[in-house]
C-alpha cells in the first residue's frame, strides 16, 4: 500500500512535501491506463484463448481488452474467431507495438523498409527533437 497516504505508516520521502501535494490522490495501474494491444497479442501467443476472463491482478476495463481485440482483428493478426494468425505470430515476435509490426512486415510488399524502418525508429524512441534546458550552455 500507500504508507502515509492512504493509511497510517511510516514512508521516508526523497523529494520535498510540496511535491506531494501536487500528485493524484490514486494512482491508477498501468494497466488501465494504456493500450492493451501488446498484451492482448502476446496472451494470445501463449495460448491464452479467453483474454477476457484472464485473471489479471488489476483487470483493466472491459472496453479496452475489447478495443484491443478489435484492433487486432483489423490488423490480421487475430480472425473473426480470435484466434492468433500467422501474422499475429510474426508481429508478436517482434518487440514493438502491433501496428508498427504489421507495418514493419507490409513494408517489404511494397518496396519501402527503409522508411518504415526509420518510422518505426522515430515512433519507438525518445523525441529527437527535443535537448535538455542546459545542454549548450
């Protein structure tokens, strides 16, 4: 739990009180905030038919695991059925998101890996456009 914020507890803080004030009273897992096409897909590679009724320790929302399968369906990457494809598989094997995978594996069909390569390279790192306040100075 939360030692001092949300029950009685000792917690040795390294940042200032003032900082404390500034945050959200809970946190919400990360599960339940972020796209759940990734987990979705490498639950169905481990056999994990029913993503559904997967006992998660924080189930995320039910709309989102929905979302997921059908963007996964869109992909190709699961069928009507949601059962893991070919594709699905290949993707999965790949340690990006979903939908740079499939466009990391179009790519090839169309004569174009190396921009789609460079987009998922812009996509998957930090921003390169962006320098520390003090980097010049």
């Amino acid at each position: 739990r939360l030692a001092g914020r949300q029950q009685p507890g000792k917690c040795f803080r390294l940042y200032p009180e003032k900082a404390k004030n500034d945050w959200a009273p809970i946190i919400q897992p990360e599960i339940k905030r972020a796209n759940l096409t990734t987990i979705v897909l490498m639950l169905k590679r481990l056999g994990f038919d029913d993503v559904v009724h997967f006992d998660f320790v924080d189930p995320p929302p039910p709309e989102a695991l929905m979302r997921a399968l059908q963007t996964l369906n869109h992909l190709g990457c699961i069928d009507d059925n949601g059962n893991i494809t070919e594709a699905g598989h290949q993707a999965s094997r790949l340690p990006v998101e979903p939908q740079i995978a499939k466009m990391l594996l179009e790519a090839p069909m169309h004569r174009c890996s190396n921009e789609a390569l460079s987009i998922a390279a812009m996509l998957c790192s930090l921003p390169v456009w962006l320098r520390p306040n003090d980097a010049f100075r």
